[in-house]
C-alpha cells in the first residue's frame, strides 16, 4: 500500500516472488501517511503470521511539512 510512488512494484513483487505468494496493492496517489493507515486500521487485525503488509508513504508528508508531527501506531 502507499502513494503514487508503489505504481508497479507489487507487479515487480510477483515477478520476484514464487507462485506460494499471493500479492495484492492499493495505490492511494497523494495519500498521506496518516491517511494510508487508517485505510488498513480494520484489516490489520484480520492478519496472521504468515502475512506482510507493507506501507511506502512519506513523500506527501514531507510536502505537507507534517512528518515530523506524525506517530503512527499499529496494534495487531
């Protein structure tokens, strides 16, 4: 999941990774951080140790000029 910057990158996961792996994105172009988590908050409890979630943000914070400001926490 992340901004426009992940446009691509699970089709270059898949091309990386064996058929055992499912992959999935979510391209939220001019998401800020803050904003992507709270996208994924609901899901992260349906996930289990054998799953990775990976969030690429930060260029539109830094835009913004909130990153520093930003505290993120996931409880799974």
């Amino acid at each position: 999941m992340g901004d426009s910057h992940m446009r691509g990158c699970a089709a270059r996961m898949i091309a990386s990774l064996d058929a055992r792996f499912d992959v999935c994105d979510v391209v939220k172009p001019g998401s800020v951080t803050g904003k992507l988590i709270e996208t994924v908050k609901g899901d992260v409890g349906k996930l289990t140790m054998n799953d990775f979630l990976i969030i690429c943000s930060g260029t539109n914070d830094i835009d913004r000029n909130v990153s520093r400001n930003l505290r993120i926490s996931l409880i799974l």
